[in-house]
C-alpha cells in the first residue's frame, strides 16, 4: 500500500528521486572528466566546490523550474525538458564563474569533456527510470484505477487519451449516464455499468482508486447527486472541466489536456506521506522495544487474573474501508466481551487489571505492531470495528471520508476529548467532524502536536 499510496496522485516522488540521481550524475561525470585529463580521481578543492554548485544549480532548477507532474516515458520530450535544463545550469555555472573572475582557473577541456559526459550519462539513466517506472505499472504498485462516469462520447474520448502504455491513470470500468450501444465501448475492453448498479461492488471489486466525473450538456442534471453519493466513499473524487455550484476543496490539476478539479482528495501522498511513514517505522520501532516490559508485566496480571487469550484481536476498518485486525491487550473478561457493544464507564465487564490498563492507554501499546506491519499510523482517525463502521455509514453524512488515510493509534478527535464511547448522541458526529479536519489540514507538524498533546492527555486526562 506505501507505494501505491505515495504515487496515488501524481509522480512529483517519483520525478524527484528521477532529478536526485540526475544530480548524482553531474558529480559523477565531473570526477570522470577530471580523471580523463589527469590520470587522478581526486579532485582538488576548486574542482569539488564547482562541481558541487553545478549539481545544486541543476537541483534547484529541475525543482523550481519543471512543472510536470507526470514521469514522461520516452526520448523526444526528454530531449526538451532534461537537455534544456543541462544547458542552463552549465550557462548559469559559466556566468558565475565569469562574474567572481575565475573562469581561467578551470579547464575547459574538463568542462566540456564534463558536459558531454553528463548528457551521456543522463540518456543511460533516462533509459533505466523508463524501466522501472514501466515495471512498477505493470506489477500495479503505482497504478490508478479509474471508475469514470459520462455520457457514453466523453468516455470514449477520455479512454483513447489515456491508454495503458502512455498513463498510469487506468480506467478499470465505467458508469455511462445516457443510452448507448454497448457494443462500442466492448472495443476498449472496459466494462460498463448503469447509475442504478451496487457502486461498492464496483469500487470494490475493480480495485478504484479514484472516481473521474465527467461534465458536459449531458451529465450535467446529475452532477450534484453524483458528487454527493460518491463523497460516502473513502476514494478521491474528481471532476473532469467542471461547471457546477459544487465548492472545491482542493485547486485545478491538469493531465492530458483536462483539467481536474478535486472535489475530495487525500493529502497522503508524495514525499510528505512517505516522511510520515519513516517516522512511523522508526518510532513504532522504539516504542515497542520500549514498552516490551510494561506489555509483558500487564499480559502476566491478564494471565493471573483471566486466563488466555492476553491480545484481544479485532476487524477494524483501516484506509480506504480495508479491514485489518487490530491488536490490543485485553482489558475485558472472557465471559462478558461483545465485540458488538461498546465499553462504557463501570462496565462490569473490565477487569481489575483492565481499569488500569485502560486508565493509562496501556492496550493501546501493541498496536505499534499494526503500524510496523503499515495497517496504521501513530497518528491518524482512530479505527472502529467494522459493525460500528457499518451503522456510522449510514447514519453520518459522508463518514467514509475519515477513511482517506491510515488510522492511528492517537488523533486529532482524541486530543480534544472525543476518546472511548460514542453512545451519547452526536458524539459520533463531532468526532467524525474532527478526524475529518484533521485529514484536511494534514502536515508532518500537526502530527507532532497531536503527539506532545497525547502525552498530557494521557498522563492527566481522566478516561473511564
């Protein structure tokens, strides 16, 4: 799921990883050149700062400059973009050289033997990249599949300018709106559906991702019933040049010659979600070498007082209402557990020991397993079992959208209060209202405030 989620939007990741070993290259084909004209890989001190500055040159120009959110396979295009961006950056390099007055300090054989190394170079790498982005669609790591929905000549136009070997923007089926023969679109191998079919089967079952709609005279009347019906998905809705009252959450993106506004999408993608994921790994990692003791002490007091089993195992609802089962250490009694009934204050269910380990949030320590093993996140909506998922769905406007990202073992809802049960009426809501601000305002800092704030919740906050 890492991959697929971090490329789930774009290739911004990808395409920046791409220009890292493209500046990799220019410090190596520096060291080459050099060793051509000297017979010696030791560049001396002027020699590596020029090199050094003309690999951030080329850095801060391919990141500043390039406004491509698509990896584009093949040479042609290749040639416009990444040789325009060489070119400049050994002009720029040549024009600061002249202006501090030491361009006599260099050779110009090492300069041009370095330029034309580095275009070599850089096609051998463009080559191997185009392999292994090509590799990563065809094992579906960083396909998007796509349920589009249209008027059934949008559709076909829409599936001709996104072909399989082109974009990794795959349509996997569609909903056509108006009456068609179906056996025009049978010609593109898309399987198609009517607005009246089980969408979760669909979504389900064709693996979507995203949800492309598609406005024209014709779709038109059925936008805004659309968008409100798809919204109850955890799937990132889109609208396809768009003319409808709808406010957008998120701003205009272009692919292919559309524009996409994002009606829903999920923040979770790209260098930032993959910084968060590390840190997840890391710090999981730590905590369960941590707390290891305290969880071997406390399933001793379970064993005492209850017997086994000492884990309590659930099906949770986890990204994109993927269940997963959960692990926690068992405060309830083995004779009056109910996975359909929530906890509530002096239940006679907890045990002695239980009340302290609820007290502390000490059950909630093995589930730093779940986020080694990438079902969740140490910060995140907390997961609900899937009984209470299932009734929230249809009791809560646009509930499934709380699940556009892992769910944590903190969150933003729980730091303000919003922990334990939800029996009380509109809890669910407001609960619902915070995980989704939380997934709207995501950043790497809101997560290291929800965790600093957890550790004052925990220590001070009373918790039945």
């Amino acid at each position: 799921m890492l991959i697929e989620k971090i490329f789930q939007r774009d290739d911004k990741f990808f395409l920046l990883v791409y220009h890292l070993f493209l500046a990799l290259i220019l410090f190596v084909s520096s060291n080459i050149s050099y060793f051509l004209r000297n017979k010696s890989w030791q560049l001396p001190d002027k020699y590596l700062e020029a090199t050094i500055i003309i690999s951030l040159i080329f850095l801060v120009l391919s990141l500043f400059k390039s406004k491509e959110s698509r990896f584009i396979r093949g040479i042609v295009q290749w040639f416009r973009i990444e040789l325009m961006l060489v070119a400049q950056t050994f002009i720029i390099a040549i024009l600061i050289s002249v202006m501090l007055k030491i361009s006599d300090d260099y050779s110009r054989i090492w300069l041009f033997t370095n330029i034309a190394i580095s275009f070599f170079l850089f096609l051998l790498i463009k080559v191997i990249f185009d392999f292994f982005y090509t590799v990563l669609i065809k094992t579906n790591l960083i396909q998007r599949n796509i349920l589009l929905i249209g008027d059934s000549k949008a559709c076909q136009k829409i599936i001709h300018n996104f072909p399989k070997k082109v974009s990794n923007s795959v349509i996997k089926c569609l909903i056509v709106i108006d009456t068609i023969n179906k056996n025009d679109l049978n010609y593109y191998g898309v399987p198609t559906f009517s607005l009246n079919d089980d969408y979760e089967y669909i979504l389900n079952h064709h693996f979507i991702g995203q949800i492309w709609i598609i406005s024209s005279t014709k779709t038109q009347s059925y936008i805004e019933d659309m968008v409100d019906k798809f919204i109850n998905y955890p799937v990132d809705c889109r609208l396809i040049l768009p003319e409808s009252k709808f406010k957008f959450i998120e701003g205009l993106d272009s692919e292919a010659g559309y524009d996409f506004y994002n009606v829903s999408f999920s923040p979770f993608y790209g260098t930032n979600f993959l910084i968060k994921n590390l840190m997840d790994k890391f710090f999981s990692l730590i905590f369960l070498l941590i707390s290891a003791p305290i969880i071997i002490i406390f399933s001793i007091f379970i064993l005492v007082e209850d017997g086994f089993p000492i884990f309590f195992i659930q099906k949770r609802t986890g990204w994109d209402g993927r269940s997963f089962n959960i692990f926690k250490l068992r405060s309830l009694s083995k004779s009056g557990s109910s996975k359909f009934k929530q906890v509530i204050g002096n239940d006679k269910r907890i045990l002695k020991i239980g009340r302290i380990i609820r007290r502390l949030s000490i059950d909630e320590l093995p589930q730093f397993y779940n986020v080694l093993k990438g079902d969740m996140s140490i910060v995140g909506p907390r997961p609900h079992p899937e009984d209470l998922t299932k009734y929230s769905t249809k009791e809560i406007r646009n509930f499934m959208q709380r699940h556009k990202c892992l769910p944590g073992i903190t969150g933003w809802a729980q730091v303000h209060g919003l922990r334990g049960p939800t029996a009380e009426s509109g809890l669910m809501n407001k609960r619902v209202q915070h995980d989704l601000y939380y997934i709207k305002n995501w950043n790497l800092m809101l997560d290291l405030y929800i965790l600093i704030k957890t550790i004052f919740v925990v220590l001070f906050q009373k918790v039945d």
